[in-house]
C-alpha cells in the first residue's frame, strides 16, 4: 500500500504544475535563426581574417618584386663586358673574352626534351 501512496502523490504534484504552452513551430524557427545567425558571424570573420591574411601576402610579394628587379639590375652591371674586363684586370687573371665562333648558344629543348638544340659547333684552337 505504501508503494500505492506514491504513485497517487507524484500523480497529484503533476497536476498541480502549470505548464505554459509553448509552440513548437516558433521554438524550431528560433534556433534556425540563431543557428544562421551564428554561421553568418562566423563566416563573416573568416572572410575578414582571410583578407588579411591576402593583403599581408600581397605586401610580400611586392617587397620579393622589388629585390628580384635591385638584384637583376645589380646582375646585369656585374655582367657587364666593362665590369667582366676590370674584374679580370684587378684579379690579375689572364683571360680574355672567346671569340665569336668558339660561343655555343643552346635554344629551345625539343618535344622529347632530350637533347638541346645547338647553333654552333666548338672549335678548338
């Protein structure tokens, strides 16, 4: 009998609560909404730090552009026949430049990319 007691009293506090109704189609729409709210934040965030992240890049490679033109332009005045013939002079080495028919220009590679295309034989003198 006692077990009956408890059963009825837990019955009689059930009705005794108020229960507020609550729609549910309302409850779904809400969490969408805060569901895309959220996503749209998120998104917009990594949108700017990825714009960031771009620009930063951006800046670096204008700065390796700029060294890649100082550096090409210090190379081609070291390279220079003038500059070439001094550097020769002040090592004291006994160089000079090869005449025309002992330079061999290599052009294109062929298609198998085997061999280079040669212009000019060597000539040994």
């Amino acid at each position: 009998m006692a077990t009956k007691r408890k059963t009825k009293k837990r019955k009689a506090n059930k009705k005794n609560q108020v229960q507020v109704p609550f729609p549910v189609l309302l409850a779904n729409v809400l969490v969408l909404v805060a569901v895309l709210g959220l996503s749209y934040m998120w998104l917009c965030s990594r949108c700017d730090a990825l714009g960031k992240n771009i620009k930063s890049k951006e800046a670096e490679l204008n700065a390796a552009q700029k060294r890649l033109v100082n550096e090409q332009d210090r190379w081609s005045s070291i390279t220079s026949p003038a500059n070439l013939q001094r550097a020769i002079r002040k090592h004291k080495l006994d160089m000079t430049m090869p005449r025309e028919r002992q330079v061999v220009r290599v052009g294109h590679w062929d298609a198998a990319r085997t061999t280079a295309q040669v212009g000019q034989k060597i000539s040994h003198q």
